[in-house]
C-alpha cells in the first residue's frame, strides 16, 4: 500500500487573486516518480518527432565518369582513382545517409504512467498553479496573456492545461510565445517537463485524479 504524501499548489482566479490552495494525497496520481521512466519517454516523444527525410549521394551517384584521373606511376603524385571518391571534394559518401523512421513505442501503461509522475513532479516542484473560474469566450490574446502575467508566469514557458479542446481557447493564445495549450487527454510527459511552470485547471486536475489521462503515445502534442 502507497504512503499518503500530500501535495498542494495555490489556487488563483484568472486576475491572480488569491482562491486558498489545492490539496491532495500524491497518490492520486503517482505513488512514486522514476526518473528512468521520465527518460525514456521523453526520448521516445523526441525520436518520434524526428522527420529523417535526410538523403546524401554515394560514389555511384554523383556526377562524373569513372574514368582513373591519371596514371598509376610516374606523375610523382600519389595513386589517384575515380573523382567519385569519397576522400575527393564533389565525391560521394562512403556511408551514405538513407531516410529512415526514428519512431518507436513504449508500453501504454508505462506512457500513461509517466504522464501521471510529470503530473505530480510539477506539483512537488512548486511549478504548478491551478486556476479557478477559467473561461474565454471569444479569441482574443488579451486575457490569456493578462492571466499569465498576473500569476507570475509570463516570462517563462508554460504549458495551459484545459478540461477538453476549445477552439477560442487555442486561438487567444498561438500568438503569445513559450505557451503551449493541451487538452487533459493530449497532456503528456513530454510537454509538462519540457515547459518550466504548468498552469492547469481546477477542473482539469479534479479529473486528472479521476484517471482520466489517455496521453498521445507516438507523438509530442504542442500548441501555442
């Protein structure tokens, strides 16, 4: 049986007034955090987001014939073959790049599980703020880009958790740099580690600890 470690973060309003503060026992979400398990999925997110569309000629590639540049001996000059060469400018490569797929998958329950220790790691690192009474309700970037200034953020990345997608949510804040906008399902481990504060919900974090996390596995999802 897990041990009880309670865990908090300060409950704002989106003009940055103070709501009391957001309790809960740690093992709602995580009953520990394995940094191992935090690597390898962030590793994994990162090689899936490599295109390789990378492509580099070999020697029977590249232009010109394969006629011996000079003869063997007598030029005083060191034996010389094709100018297709690879140790010759304007040869080919001896190990020619191909386009190749980088992406690979981990085990559902271990992406899902580490969604829920990133989760945790932000509350006991004191980067979590949760946010009561969010609502936009039309696309302007005024009101996200005030909110974050008035809870302290806005000179730093962040991702915004929300409850589920909104449409005027994703347009009011595109335009402000650093912010990343995630519905609870698309929050994954790479993207609350790789942005330094998370600005979540009340909503949202009420439903995380219910467990409904079901985090993208091939793919980063970032937003801003």
């Amino acid at each position: 049986m897990s041990e009880q470690v309670q865990v908090s973060a300060p409950v704002r309003d989106m003009s940055g007034g103070d709501q009391g503060v957001y309790e809960f026992d740690g093992a709602d979400l995580a009953d520990r955090i394995s940094k191992q398990l935090l690597h390898d999925v962030v590793v994994m997110y990162e090689a899936n987001r490599r295109q390789g569309t990378f492509r580099t000629k070999t020697r029977g590639e590249v232009a010109g014939n394969k006629k011996k540049m000079f003869r063997q001996k007598g030029t005083g000059n060191a034996r010389m073959g094709t100018k297709r060469s690879p140790i010759r400018v304007g040869g080919g490569h001896a190990f020619a790049k191909r386009p190749r797929d980088f992406s690979y998958r981990l085990p559902k329950k271990a992406v899902r599980l580490a969604t829920r220790m990133a989760l945790l790691s932000k509350f006991q690192d004191s980067e979590a703020t949760v946010v009561s009474g969010f609502q936009v309700d039309s696309p302007r970037t005024k009101p996200i880009a005030d909110m974050l200034k008035n809870l302290g953020v806005g000179d730093s990345s962040v991702l915004l958790v929300i409850p589920e997608y909104d449409i005027d949510v994703w347009k009011s804040a595109r335009n402000i740099p650093n912010l990343w906008v995630a519905p609870l399902k698309e929050m994954n481990a790479y993207s609350l580690l790789h942005q330094k504060n998370l600005v979540i919900t009340q909503e949202a974090i009420d439903l995380a600890r219910e467990g409904r996390l079901t985090p993208a596995e091939s793919e980063a999802v970032s937003a801003g």
